[in-house]
C-alpha cells in the first residue's frame, strides 16, 4: 500500500548519514537544507514503522485467537490503531508546498466601492493583525496609504514566525496558513456614510507572497529603474520634504514595488527592495504552477486574485468561503481574529483533492 515509503526510508538513512559528517555543516546553506528535508521525512519513516509493526502485531493476534478466542478483542483494537496509522500516514504523504515554512508579505488593497472600501481594507488588516498575535507570529506594517476616513487605500504587512523560517511545525508556518487568504474580498453592510440605511457591497483585495529570502532570488541591479519622490499622505497633503519615497521597477518583467513609510531613502529603498523580491518569487511559482497542470488541478484555487473568495455579511454576522462552502455566523469572532475555522476548511479542502489526484 505504501511502497513508495522505502525509498523514503532509504533518503532519510542517506540524509542521517550525511548530517552525521562534519565537513557538510562547513556549508551552512547546504547544511540548513539537508536538515530541513530530513525533519520533513522523519514523521513519515516514524508512522510507516509504526504502520509496519500494527501489521505485525494484527498477525500474531489472529494467530493468537485461533487457538484463543480471548484474543479476537485486541485483533479489534490494533486493526482500529492501524486504520487511524493508516490515515494519519496518507496526509504525511501528500505533497507539501515547498513554501509552506515560509514568511509572508500580505499586503490589502481597497477595491470598488470608495471610502468604505477603504474602511473594510482597515477591517482586514486588523482581523490579520489580531490573527497573528493569537498565533504568536510577529508583524511589521511596512507600507500604508491611509485614506481620508480613516481605512487604507494599500497596506502592507509582513508576517513572521518568532523563530524564522523552518523553525515551525509541518503545516504550521505562516505561508502555509495564509496562502488561502489571496483573492477578492467582499463585503456587504450599511455604511456609516449611509443616511437611508442601506445595504452596500464593496470588495478589498488581498494578495499573499511568501517572502524571498536572497538566496531565492536574485536581482541584478542593473535590470532596476529606480525613481524617487516625495512622501504624501491622505488628500495629497505633504508629509516630507525631501525625496525620500522610492519606487523601484523591474525592468525585465515589469513588477513594481514602492515605500515611503521610512524617513529616510535608503530604508524605503530596502523596504521595496524587499516587497520586489517577493513578487519577483511569486511570479516565478506561478508561472511554474501553470506549467505544472497536474500539480495545479491538485490545489485549492488560490492564484486568480480576480476571483471573489470569501463574503463578509454583517447584517446576518456571516462569513462565506465560496471555494469551499465554508459558511458560519460568528463574523465578528472571525474580524477579532478568529480565522482558525475559516483557514482550516481551506486547508482540508487542499489536502482532500490532493490525496485524490495522489
């Protein structure tokens, strides 16, 4: 049923070996990548001997039982412990996102429906902030566009593990959760604009990268066209002086990344340098992702940022995921914060077709 596993067996024992020499840790970057496939492949060679060995143990007690009919009782047991092994070692088994330990950039962008657009990018930005304290991840809003009323025209926001990269369980890290976040957002409520009462429907859009370490990708200066400008803020009212707001290009694909929340050039020039490196990433992952069309069938529709993804109702205090017909009446739990329940019918929902097309 699990043959597959052996050859697993065989890279974890290869991978042990090699950890085992000294010389390798000579290369740190070698070092940190071996050891975070061998922490990847140790679950499933645990589970799998541990699979093995209920099969073993079912064995003997049939054969107990044939001469004992006491025995039949924990033939009933251990066919029960290895049904959850078995479970248990098939979701270790489905194809992990190689970004999943990563950190993100989130970044929340006010859609149609003007100033209160706005104000629902502010709802957003506060239901991730308070989802990342909850879990214990570190943020650092990097860039903001405030608009006049209050909300955010454009926010961006990087989330962190405490402890860096790799340092979270399988499933754990912050892009392995947040990804399912990338899409049109949309959002039905009276404003407070609003003098008649009426309903509005107004949509933000969030978009989720996984930050790009250097080693990730690389940038060649000579393909940037850097401008600089001055810093304003709501209603086009300056805030600095001098030139200290940068945007950078990217020549060779066109993406842009702009920071003027730093006082000075030079950190808003490492901030969008920063933001540029991430996009350059993600486009990069998707354009292997439409490559990959099998791969791609497997997972939830993350990508298309033209799709609306998910409602928010606040006369009926509902939250709808259409991906997944995730539906549930706690809206304001889930703008506190409480996104658990949202986030994890995403992610079965991924894990479900992904065992289907394994």
């Amino acid at each position: 049923m699990f043959e597959a596993v052996e050859e697993l067996i065989g890279e974890h024992a290869e991978l042990e070996r090699k950890l085992a020499d000294p010389s390798v840790h000579a290369d740190q970057a070698n070092a940190r990548k071996l050891n975070k496939r061998y922490a990847e492949l140790t679950p499933i060679v645990a589970t799998y001997r541990t699979w093995k060995q209920l099969g073993d143990d079912i064995d003997t007690a049939r054969e107990l039982a044939a001469e004992d009919p006491d025995f039949a009782a924990e033939v009933k047991d251990l066919a029960e412990s290895r049904d959850e092994v078995t479970e248990k070692l098939r979701l270790l088994l489905v194809p992990r996102d190689p970004s999943d330990d990563k950190d993100v950039i989130l970044e929340i962008k006010a859609g149609a429906g003007g100033d209160e657009s706005a104000l629902f990018a502010g709802n957003l930005l506060r239901m991730y902030l308070r989802y990342a304290e909850r879990v214990g991840w570190k943020t650092e809003i990097i860039d903001a566009t405030e608009s006049e009323l209050g909300g955010y025209k454009d926010v961006q926001v990087a989330v962190k593990t405490k402890g860096g990269n790799g340092a979270t369980e399988p499933g754990q890290g912050v892009w392995a959760r947040l990804k399912y976040e990338g899409g049109v957002h949309r959002v039905q409520r009276v404003p407070a604009t609003e003098s008649q009462g009426r309903i509005h429907t107004s949509a933000a859009g969030v978009l989720v990268t996984p930050e790009a370490e250097e080693v990730d990708v690389e940038i060649n200066m000579n393909d940037l066209r850097i401008d600089v400008y001055r810093s304003s803020g709501p209603g086009g009212q300056s805030v600095n002086t001098t030139d200290s707001a940068v945007r950078i290009t990217h020549v060779p694909t066109g993406v842009v990344a702009s920071c003027q929340n730093e006082k000075s050039q030079l950190q808003n020039k490492e901030q969008a340098l920063r933001i540029l490196r991430s996009r350059l990433l993600a486009a990069a992952q998707e354009e292997a992702e439409r490559e990959a069309a099998d791969a791609r069938r497997s997972q939830v529709r993350t990508v298309d940022r033209s799709e609306k993804i998910r409602t928010y109702n606040f006369p009926e205090n509902r939250i709808s995921d259409h991906r997944v017909g995730f539906k549930a009446y706690n809206l304001d739990q889930v703008l506190d914060g409480d996104l658990d329940a949202v986030i994890q019918a995403c992610v079965d929902a991924d894990s479900a077709a992904k065992l289907a097309a394994a």
